[in-house]
C-alpha cells in the first residue's frame, strides 16, 4: 500500500491505534489451544479471505 498524503498516513495510524487499544495478544500456546472450532472457522476465512 502506498500511502502519499498526511491525512491519509494520519487516518491510517489512528485506526491501528483503535485496533491496538482493542485486541489482545496471545502465546504461542494459547494461540495451540484454541478449540477445533475455532481453527475450522479461521480456515474456512482464509479460503475465502481473498473475496471478502
């Protein structure tokens, strides 16, 4: 992505921020664990990530 104005850089920036403030992080052994539901449903996203 290339980004050239300092509005847009500034827009960018704040909805990182947002997304920061707003998720958690996880382990590598949390991120093991998760249910099998959880890991089909991240698959089947992946498959479909590129027309969303």
């Amino acid at each position: 992505m290339a980004i050239y104005t300092p509005e847009m850089v500034a827009q960018v920036a704040d909805c990182q921020e947002v997304y920061l403030q707003s998720c958690r992080f996880l382990s590598l052994e949390q991120w093991q664990q998760r249910h099998g539901t959880e890991r089909l449903f991240d698959n089947v996203v992946r498959l479909f990530s590129p027309l969303l």
